[in-house]
C-alpha cells in the first residue's frame, strides 16, 4: 500500500513523523495564543481519559463549529438508532459548543495531531466501526491509517470550494490518493459531486447540504427576555460572525443609519469571540458609545454598539433582531450559514463574499429572502429600506423560508445513503447483545 502511495504522501508521512521531537513547543505555542485547551492536549497526541463504550461506534470528524453543527442532526438520529457517537474536532471553540449543545453521551475527543504515531495511538483506543468525514477536512495520515485498518470511511456533506478545486488539481495524484479510500462521497451539490469526481472520488452521490437542515439554535428565554425588555422599541441589527475589516465598514453604516434612526443598536456578534475586546477599544475610539457583553454589560437607553464576544448565543441575538448581517462576506472569507438566522425570522443581508455558500445565497437573493450589498453605501441602502418597511421585512422573511424549505432534505438522503453501513452496525450490535 504505502508503495502505491504517490510520492508526495511518502514525503508527508516521513515528515510527520519526523516532526515530532517538535510537537511540545508545537504545543506551548498554541496554548500561548489560546488555540489548545491545557487541560486535554494529551488528546492532540492520541490519548484519551475517556474509555471506549462497547459495541459499535460511529466517528464523526469535522474541522470546527460549523462542521460540527452540521451534523447535530444527523447525529441525534444516529443516537435515537442506540448508535454510540465519537465527534472530533479541532478547535477550542467547537470543543465549547458540542459541551453547550450536545447530549452528555456524545464523546467529544480533539482529533490528534496528523502524525503517524499519534493517529495510530487514536485508532488503537477508539477502534471506530465507522468514519464520516464531514466538508473537506481531509488529514493524510488520518485517511491513510484508517484505510489500512480498512475502517469504512465516507465523506458527508462534502465541498470543494471554488478556491480549493484548482489547488488541488495541481496535485492530482495525492488528492486522488485520499479520496479514493472513501466508500462513497456525499456531496453538497451538483458542482461539487463534479469536483469530486475529477480529483478522484469514487461513489459520488449528490445529498445536497446538511446545514440547510440545522435546527435553530437555542437561546436561554430569561436572557432573551431580559435583553428584550433593554431595547424594546428600539430599531436593531445584528452583525453575525463578523470578521477582521467587517467591523469598521459595519461602524460607518451605523453613524449613517443613525442620521435616519436616531435609536438604532447594533450588534456585533464576532465570529471568534476573543476579539471582543479589540472590538470594543475600535469602537470607543470612534466616538461611538459601546458595551461588552463578555464583560456581563447590557446595552443601556445610551448604548449604540454592543459587542456579543460570547459562544454559543447566535440563537439569543437572531430571536431579538429583525434584521440580520450576516458576516465574512464583506472580507473575502466566503461568507457564513444564513440558514439558522432565516429559521429565526430574520431578514438577511451580505456582502459580495459567499462562495462557502454560494448555492444558498443565490437562491435567497433570486428569490428577495435576502439582500446583497457590495458597498458600504449599498450596505446602509439596504439596511435602510428593511428598518424603514416592516412589510419587505416580513416579504424577505416569507420568501427565505420558501427558499431553504425547497433546498432541504440533505438528512433524509444522508441517511439513506449509509443506510447499508448502519444496517451492518445494527446486525453487529444485534449479535453483541445476544
């Protein structure tokens, strides 16, 4: 096998292997910049407190909170099939979401730095009965090793970005390498399933994408209640997952909407909440008057900017605005998932950016259930006209739920598609418990 192996892949598993006398200061440098949690680095070298549970197990792996989040409820139907649940990630922040989230009985486990002898540590102890890879997050040594144990793998909910497919194209043979040791690719949609198929997957089979099928998330009624009663009768927008360089252009439309709506509040909800607090000077030395949530500050009759550097409260804030930024599309960052804001009620506008989403967002657009902005005098256009007319509101909204209602359905044929490899588990589990 490791002879069939293309020799950039040879080159990568001597390379991560002989990198490993690295990996402490690896390590002490994430943990400075707060990308390691000090308290379970043992499981970035395969090792894990946590005991395998008996019988089968199914493991799920994607890169961070919205991989994760896409298969929230794929996972609750594989639990409600009495199928034991393994979920690895590689952030902090998803780490923190699947604790707030996910049942108490879902293992969550950092996946293991991609080095041979680390994986093989991972594989060792959790033996998995079955991998679903989610996106594109695709770890060599991790796809390698778990082939060579001839571990069914199957990639779900898979894209290839339009910024993706030609890099790896120039690396045909190894892309090939690794997703030809898929069973089968889910793809998202029918440009993807192409992609995929050209750079070497076998069994492409087109599901469409499981973050249109994300439920709502949550939010905590005493703080929705509590913050409602703080701005009621106050104009709001909320800025989702912003970016760097969002901030600023997201300031200027404030003071210009502010001319028209004397009592507007934004808030700014930023995708890594660390930088809350960077945010916050930003905006004091503007002149404009902030609060920081982080710091269990409330917006007050004065505030005008308020910061939300919390995790897991997009739910909060989308109940208790009408109107919705959604960010990383003013930045060249793709865009972030509309779709949990559009079950929420809220209109959406975006920025020029929404390639990570590019399907959803010309649905929405073509259809008026969301809006467009390029510039930031199209930004303050747009925003005007929703804060201005309650009736396009309540039109944009109708017409996003249209939208994502007919784009739906990826869980259903996700799950018909491993119908066969979860038919095998139950038999499996069927002769465990006789």
């Amino acid at each position: 096998m490791a002879n069939s192996l293309p020799m950039t892949l040879r080159v990568y598993q001597k390379l991560s292997s002989a990198v490993v006398p690295l990996a402490p200061a690896l390590i002490k440098r994430r943990l400075k910049q707060g990308k390691e949690d000090p308290l379970r680095i043992g499981e970035r070298r395969g090792l894990s407190r946590d005991i395998r549970p008996h019988g089968p197990l199914v493991w799920i792996h994607g890169a961070s909170v919205g991989e994760v989040l896409a298969a929230a409820a794929l996972i609750e139907k594989l639990r409600a099939l009495n199928i034991r649940i393994l979920l690895t990630s590689g952030t902090v922040t998803s780490a923190a979401i699947v604790a707030k989230r996910f049942p108490a009985d879902i293992i969550h486990q950092y996946v293991p730095y991609d080095s041979p002898r680390y994986v093989a540590r991972f594989l060792d102890h959790w033996r998995p009965s079955l991998a679903l890879f989610i996106e594109s997050d695709l770890w060599p040594n991790l796809i390698l090793s778990s082939a060579a144990r001839r571990l069914p793998m199957v990639l779900i909910n898979g894209r290839m970005s339009p910024r993706s497919f030609p890099r790896w194209r120039r690396v045909a043979g190894t892309i090939s390498a690794l997703l030809g040791r898929f069973d089968v690719c889910l793809a998202q949609s029918p440009v993807d399933a192409e992609r995929f198929t050209a750079l070497g997957s076998r069994n492409v089979v087109t599901t469409g994408n499981l973050k249109l099928d994300v439920p709502a998330p949550p939010a905590d009624p005493a703080k929705l209640e509590r913050l409602t009663a703080m701005t009621r009768g106050r104009p709001i927008v909320v800025a989702a997952s912003t970016h760097p360089g969002e901030e600023e252009i997201l300031l200027d439309a404030h003071r210009a909407l502010a001319g028209f709506f004397p009592q507007l509040l934004t808030v700014i909800v930023p995708r890594h909440p660390n930088r809350g607090e960077a945010i916050a000077r930003a905006v004091a030395a503007s002149g404009l008057q902030v609060a920081l949530r982080s710091c269990e500050e409330l917006p007050t009759a004065t505030t005008e900017i308020y910061v939300a550097d919390t995790m897991g409260e997009l739910g909060l804030f989308y109940r208790l605005a009408p109107i919705v930024f959604m960010g990383g599309s003013l930045v060249e960052h793709g865009g972030q998932n509309p779709i949990e804001a559009v079950k929420l009620g809220a209109s959406i506008v975006h920025g020029p950016h929404v390639f990570n989403f590019a399907e959803v967002y010309e649905a929405l657009d073509s259809a008026g259930g969301a809006r467009r902005a390029d510039t930031l005098e199209a930004l303050v256009k747009q925003l005007g006209q929703l804060l201005a007319d309650p009736a396009a509101r309540e039109a944009s909204v109708a017409a996003s739920e249209r939208v994502v209602g007919e784009l739906g359905g990826a869980l259903d044929r996700t799950l018909a598609a491993l119908e066969p490899y979860l038919l095998q588990l139950r038999i499996e589990m069927g002769a465990a418990n006789a």
